[in-house]
C-alpha cells in the first residue's frame, strides 16, 4: 500500500496504535534468545532526558521500590488546581538482560506541534543514541513544514556533514564501538519517503553485529487494514 498524504492527521492517533502493535508483532520472532521486546510509554533506562520509545527491545523492567508516606510538615496548601497534561504515548523498545538496547519511535503530531514540543522530543530523540540505544525513528507527517527531526537529532549529536532529511523520512541511527576521544561511531541509515510510494524495509540494530529486519510497507499496510485506512 502506497504511502498515505498525511497532511490531514485526524487519522493519525487510530493508525498509529496499529503500527506500532504490528512493528512489535514483527520484531518479536526474529529475536535472539535472551531479548525482549515491549510496548510501552516509558523505560527505564538512566537517560538524562525522559524516553518514552514507541517500540524497544529489551529485559524486564525492574520496578521501584514503593513510596514511603511522610506527613507534609507545612500541612495543606493554600489551593490545589487541576493542570491538563499529554498522555505520554505508546513506543516499542527492545530490551536485553534488563536494559534497553534498542527502539523504534514513531513522531506523532503532539511531539512537533509547538516549538517547546520540537524542542523536547528532539533531545530525547538524540539521548537514546548519547545512552548506546539504537534507534529507528519514523515522521510520516509533513507539517509544519521546514521542520525536519531528522536534521534536529544531527544537530543535537554534533554529527558533521550529513545530508538534510526532509518530512517524511525513517532514519536508523545504530551506536558502535567507542571512538577512543569521548565518543561513539554512529552508524545512519537515511531514507525520505515519498507520498503514493512504498515504504521501505529497514534494520533495527541489537547490537554493532547483530539487527533484526522491519519491513515497514508490510507493517503499515497492516495497521492501514486495522485503521480501515486501506
């Protein structure tokens, strides 16, 4: 199924639950032993910035231990108010041996729709590489238009010379060996998607060696089906 025009994204929110549940569907049985992969709105994975990965690879999560009451010392506040905040949403993220190796994002409209939001998502985006987390990150959706992830992550590493990536795009970020000065070779795979086209097939990597295979075409036309998008 040719790549949907996305401009309109009142569709987006159905759809986008479907692919990620077929992304998870499709990496799980091509797993080494020992990995496992999740659906999720959080990991826990000692990154700086807070990562909520659409799909990952991985262990179980461990909990935390549960809180422990103390009575407040000042009492009761002068008002407490209700503040709307943003579910944090659904990601697939690959887990070994209890830390996240690996995870797929897939942008939503709600991580772009403000400056702060491109801000934010950016920087999370760019600390699963700084944290050795691979990473496959998906944009489908063209608006605001001039506005690309993909060159905000290159910026946010410092990663030099690399082509500009327009909306809509998938990009592949896998984390090596470390470079001996402080840092670590990054490997890209970059592919700009085309409204009408199919999508491509792609690695997510387990480890410098080792990936699994994402056929994103198959995926979405699933998902479409689902989101009776097709």
């Amino acid at each position: 199924m040719p790549l949907h025009d996305w401009t309109d994204d009142s569709l987006w929110e159905n759809f986008h639950n479907y692919w990620i549940v077929k992304i998870a569907e499709a990496v799980q049985p091509q797993l080494p032993e020992g990995y496992q992969v999740y659906i999720g709105s959080y990991s826990r994975v000692g990154l700086a910035a807070a990562v909520k990965p659409d799909v990952g690879v991985g262990g179980p999560v461990r909990m935390s231990p549960p809180t422990v009451e103390i009575t407040p010392a000042f009492g009761a506040p002068d008002e407490e108010v209700a503040v709307a905040t943003v579910e944090p949403e659904k990601a697939v993220y690959v887990q070994y041996r209890g830390m996240m190796v690996a995870a797929v994002e897939i942008v939503s409209p709600r991580n772009k729709d403000r400056l702060s939001d491109q801000a934010a998502s950016t920087a999370r985006y760019a600390a699963y590489v700084r944290g050795g987390i691979h990473l496959m990150l998906i944009d489908l959706l063209p608006r605001p238009a001039g506005f690309s992830f993909a060159d905000g992550v290159v910026a946010e590493l410092g990663i030099p010379n690399q082509p500009s990536v327009r909306t809509p795009f998938v990009v592949v970020y896998r984390v090596g060996r470390p470079t001996g000065t402080g840092g670590s070779f990054v490997g890209v795979w970059r592919r700009p998607l085309t409204v009408g086209n199919p999508l491509p097939t792609l690695p997510l990597p387990l480890s410098e060696r080792t990936d699994v295979t994402v056929d994103l075409e198959a995926t979405y036309q699933q998902a479409a089906r689902f989101a009776y998008l097709a």
